[in-house]
C-alpha cells in the first residue's frame, strides 16, 4: 500500500516535469482555433502539420538551421583538431611548461563569457567579421573544455603502447597520429559530442555578432520571434521544436557520453 | 624518455595551435575589455581616456544597483530550490523504483535544449490569456496571473524555468556522488533499523557533502551569468524588475553603444565570479576527491 502511494507520487512527478515537452509537440500540432481556446484542450482536435509548413515557408528557418549546422559542425571539427593534440600533450609529454599551460588553461575556464562580448565584438568590429559565420564559430574555438575531456582520457591510457613504439623508432608525431589518435575515439565522441550541442545552443554571441536575420543561427531565430511573430504560437512552437532535432537525435544516441561528459567538465547553463 | 629528447619542443609544437587561438580570442580581448573600461568609447567617434571614470559613475548608477539585486535575488532563491530538486531527482534515480531509468531521461532532457528553446516554451505556457497554467487556474475558479507581465510573478517565473531546465544537471553530479556510497553502510543501517528517512538524513546526506559543494558552487557561478532566460521571456521587464546584470551589460553595449561603461560592468561581474572561483577553488581543495 505504502509502495503504492510512493509510486503514484513519483508518476506524478515524472508526468509533471515531462509534461511542458509534451506541450511543445501537442501546441505545434495544433490549428489556430485550438490554440487561441479558452478551455483546455490537451490534445489537438484536428493534428496538422500546417504550422511546420508555415515556419519553413513564411520564416527564414531553413537558412537558420543550415547556419547553426555550419556553425556547430566547423568548431566541432575545429575543436578535435586543436584539442586533441594539447590533451594529448598535457596528459603524456613531460615538457617544461607544461604545469603553466595547463593553469592557464584552467584559470582561462573561469572567465565568464559575458566579460569578453564587448572586447570581442569591437575586436571582430575592426576585422571586418561581424555578421559573418566565422565570426560567431571563432570564439568557441579557444574554450578549453575538449581539452579537459581528453586530457582526462590520456591519463589512463598505459604507457607501454607507447613506449613500444618509441622503441621501434616512431617520432612523436607518428606515435600519436598511428597510436594515440585511434586510441582516443572515446574521448573523441565525447568532445565532438559535447563541442556539437555546446556550439548549436550557444546563444549570447551569435545574437551580438550577427544583424542581418538572414545569418542567424536557429537560437537567435527562435528568440527573435517573441518579437516579430509574437502571436502565432503554435508556429513558434513547431519552430522550437525543429531548432531542438539534434540535440533530441544525440540524446537518443549517445546519451552515455553526454551524460558523463557533461557531469565531467561541470559546465552549467 | 626518448633518445635524442625532444620532448620540450614537442610538448609546445602540440600545444601551439590551440594556444594561439586561445591567445586570440580569449585571452587578448579580455585584456582589451579592461583597457576599454578607462574610456568612454562608441564605435563611431574616437576613444576618450576616463579614467576610474566608468567605475565610479557605475558606484552611482540606480539601475546598475537594482541589476546587480536582481542577479543576487535570482541566485538566493533558485540556487536552494536546484540543490534540493537535485538531490531529490538523484535518490529517485539511483533507487531501486521501477521508474528509476525513465526518471533520468526525463529529468534530463530539458538540460540539453537551448536556451531560446525553453524560454519561448514557457513564455506560452506562462502567457497570460491562451497560456496552458491560467487555463488551470481558471478551471479552478481562480483569476489569470499575468506570470511574464506583472512585476512581482516575473522573476518567480524565470526561476521555475530555470529549475526545470538545469535540475537535471544537478541530479546528475549528486547521483555520482550517491553511487560512490558503498552499500556496506546501507546493509548496516537496516541492520540498525534505521527507516528511509533516518538513512538519507543520517548517511547520504552527509556522505555526499563534497557533491553538495560542488553542486553549489557551480550553480552559484551559472545563476551570475543568467541571461537568456531572462532576454527570451521578459526583456528585463515589466518594469525592469528582472533585468539582471548580464542583460544590463547586454543593454548597454549593444542598445547605447556605451562600450567603456558596459566593460567597466562586465569587469565588475568578473571581479564577483573571480572571487566565487577562488572559493571553489579553495574550498574543492580542501575536500577529497
């Protein structure tokens, strides 16, 4: 009976917190009548897909999502690139300097964001790469949090394989383009994971870097129809919900990794 | 290590290319954002030295004050709420209940979405005549709330937005903790007798103080930069009443082009969360982990 009672509660819980994205889909589903009611109405009396249909004709969500692809896509590739090498070299070269890299990096983690947009924005301002992709991908470029996933990583792996190779006469570079690089997929998976959902959610500096709504990422879109398409809810919804397709499609997938690549790096929203 | 050691050079070859972006686009403008908090500078015209200027004038900006109260009122009342809905959401997770795997899912879902997309979701969830909350209200006899347009909801508001969004996150780190508890200390507390309660009050509270730490100190940090939320819902508004620092710097730079004036703010938010880092770092340093 007590078991009962505790289960029904925790249904209860569950149903509540689930229950603003069960709105998110039912509203984006539903016509005007249904919407603008002045009962209840839990579920769409007539499902359509008019307001999918109207967000990507009347809207400029498709040039969003093609930008915020771009945008995350390139850092990802970005972020393995620089990333991988200094993780690596943090975790396994003993060099000099490591120790103050690695503080600076650290310390680097602290900075709020929200110190350098104005910096950021007259130093791009004077380049010449406002309201451009590269300007609103650049930035998240030097965040460190890949290198503290695969840093992490290179620290349990045992360093025979290494030594092995050293022995056999590789250099440096080749023991970790041959041997480390495909050691580290899993570490790999979780900064592209993690760099991917980080940079498509980003949304303080795509909304300053960018003024033609037409080079929007699909966050600064989505926000900005509060104030132009304020009224047509369920086709702020139905826009809502396209601009979230990759996070659900990831969180399906790689749920693991996002997991415990997030609890790891401690960032917070 | 290797005949022929190179490994200096090599540490810093592999090292370099992110360095140099990290150089460029990190460390040099926040070096440049405190040389730009001296002057009084817009895009168009040219710099003027100010001086502690910018500072002092922020010492005596109302708003500025009522910015900086709006962040602290944010942070007092969400940062206890998110520790305790994520304690809670952790011992469901890590129970033995038949909903323990769904639970997780469900609590962290929201946590992966952006920002614009949960604040457009709530701002028609909380919307004051077609909003899915006042037709409950109404259901039950009482009168719609102007959740996002009157002045005292608003910030109850983006808090409970918030809560749903980043519980999650929470549950996450307290359930790691919780999972470390060996369950030797569990069997001999039933052994004991102890009840449900007694356990959580008397063992895993207390086993997962170092959870409870970091969880708060990272939470407190991420509620000081609250923005989103807050540009997505209300605008700061009615009335200004939740307008918070970040949107006040937000404001001032890219609204009045007061790029001195917004930079000295944003080193003073930076001066604020440097401080709260250093505790972290002290108090994480203490601890075991």
């Amino acid at each position: 009976m007590k078991k009962n009672i505790c289960n029904i509660l925790i249904l209860l819980a569950l149903l509540i917190w689930i229950f603003p994205l069960f709105w998110l889909v039912v509203t984006s589903l539903k016509n005007e009548q249904d919407v603008m009611s002045d009962t209840i109405r839990l579920l769409p009396s007539n499902p359509t897909l008019v307001n999918y249909i109207k967000a990507f004709s009347s809207t400029e969500v498709f040039p969003w999502l093609m930008n915020s692809f771009i945008v995350s896509f390139t850092v990802t590739i970005g972020v393995i690139v620089l990333d991988m090498p200094i993780g690596y070299a943090l975790a396994r070269i003993p060099f000099k300097g490591r120790k103050v890299i690695f503080w600076l990096v650290m310390a680097a983690m602290m900075i709020p964001f929200q110190v350098i947009i104005i910096p950021l924005y007259m130093q791009f301002n004077q380049y010449g790469i406002l309201n451009t992709l590269a300007g609103v991908l650049l930035p998240r470029l030097a965040m460190p949090i890949g290198i503290f996933i695969i840093k992490q990583f290179y620290e349990g792996v045992p360093a025979a394989l290494e030594e092995a190779a050293f022995i056999d006469g590789a250099s440096r570079f080749t023991t970790f383009t041959h041997i480390m690089i495909p050691l580290g997929k899993a570490a790999m998976v979780t900064t592209i994971i993690i760099s991917f959902i980080n940079a498509w959610n980003d949304f303080l500096w795509p909304l300053i870097a960018v003024s033609d709504s037409i080079k929007y990422t699909i966050t600064v879109g989505i926000a900005n129809f509060q104030g132009t398409r304020g009224t047509e809810y369920a086709m702020i919804m139905a826009g809502a919900l396209i601009a979230s397709i990759p996070q659900f499609i990831f969180y399906a997938v790689f749920r693991k990794q996002i997991v415990q690549g997030l609890a790891m790096t401690g960032i917070k929203g | 290590m290797i005949p022929g050691n190179s490994d200096t050079k090599d540490g810093i070859l592999f090292c370099l290319p992110f360095l140099i972006v990290f150089a460029l686009f990190l460390i040099f403008p926040m070096l440049f954002g405190f040389f730009i908090s001296f002057f009084d500078w817009d895009i168009l015209s040219t710099r003027q030295w100010k001086g502690l200027g910018n500072y002092i004038k922020l010492f005596k900006d109302a708003t500025f004050y009522s910015s900086l109260w709006h962040t602290l009122l944010f942070v007092l009342i969400s940062t206890p709420i998110l520790l305790v809905i994520g304690f809670l959401m952790a011992l469901l997770v890590t129970s033995k209940s038949a909903f323990h795997g769904a639970a997780e899912n469900v609590f962290f879902l929201p946590y992966v979405l952006s920002i614009t997309v949960i604040g457009t979701l709530w701002a028609w969830i909380f919307q004051k005549n077609y909003g899915i909350l006042n037709q409950f209200i109404k259901l039950f006899g009482g009168k719609p709330v102007g959740w996002l347009t009157e002045t005292y909801p608003a910030m109850w508001s983006i808090i409970i937005t918030t809560v749903w969004w980043t519980a999650g996150f929470n549950m996450i780190l307290f359930s790691a903790g919780i999972k470390q508890i060996s369950s030797e200390i569990y069997d001999a507390v039933k052994i004991d007798g102890a009840n449900y309660i007694q356990t959580v009050f008397h063992v895993t509270l207390p086993l997962v103080k170092p959870t409870t730490v970091l969880c708060l100190i990272l939470q407190v940090i991420a509620s000081f930069n609250i923005f989103g939320q807050v540009y997505v819902m209300t605008g700061g508004g009615p009335h200004g009443s939740t307008r918070v620092l970040v949107q006040y710097i937000y404001e001032n730079g890219f609204n009045y082009f007061k790029m001195g004036y917004s930079s000295a703010m944003a080193y003073v938010l930076f001066f604020i969360i440097m401080i709260l880092s250093l505790i972290q770092y002290k108090v994480l340093g203490q601890e075991d982990y």
